[in-house]
C-alpha cells in the first residue's frame, strides 16, 4: 500500500523587500496659475474672472454688445462698408468694386 503524505514545508515570507508596484504611474495633471482678470466691455460694464492670462484688466473691442451676430436688431451694427483703417479702400484702388456684394459687376449671366 502506498500512503500519500503531504508535507507542508512552508517558506519563510519576506516583507522586508519593499514595495512592488506593478501599475503605470499615470502623473497627476499640472493646473496652471490662475490670475484675477477684470474685463471691461465695451459699452462700460465689467466683471472679474478667473484666467490664465497675467493682465490685471482687459479691455474687449469686440463683445457681445457690440457685434452683429448677437445684435442682429441694431441698424449701427449693420454698416458694412465702415473702413476705420482704410484697407477697404486700399483694396477697392487695388482691385476695383468687382468684389463687393451686391454691385453686379462681376456677375455675368447674361446668356
């Protein structure tokens, strides 16, 4: 007859080795500085916020008081052919008005 014995020899477990970690260190992300900005409209009204951007106040030329995509109704707005700088009319004397919307000089159906 033959007689299974199981003998337990048990190793002696080592926790001084130190600590293994098998995962990827994902970094935490760095988040940037944030001033506090007060941002001036154009029409005179202003507010504070929170920006990444190091200017104390900031002026806007262009806001929502004063372009026609959110002012549809304001007929100031509408002024198209307002040239402040100059450059429409340096490019009229450049190219002439076959560009401009709605003259019919550079539309040619009659055929």
């Amino acid at each position: 007859r033959t007689t299974l014995s199981s003998t337990s020899t048990s190793s002696p477990t080592r926790f001084s080795l130190g600590q293994v970690r098998h995962a990827t260190f994902i970094p935490r992300p760095r988040r940037p500085y944030t001033f506090t900005q007060l941002v001036t409209l154009s029409d005179g009204s202003a507010y504070t916020m929170r920006t990444t951007s190091p200017l104390p106040i900031y002026r806007a030329t262009k806001d929502t008081r004063n372009t026609l995509l959110w002012q549809p109704s304001e007929k100031s707005l509408k002024n198209v052919e307002l040239d402040e700088a100059g450059k429409l009319a340096a490019f009229r004397e450049r190219f002439g008005r076959a560009y401009d919307s709605g003259t019919g000089e550079g539309d040619e159906a009659d055929a």
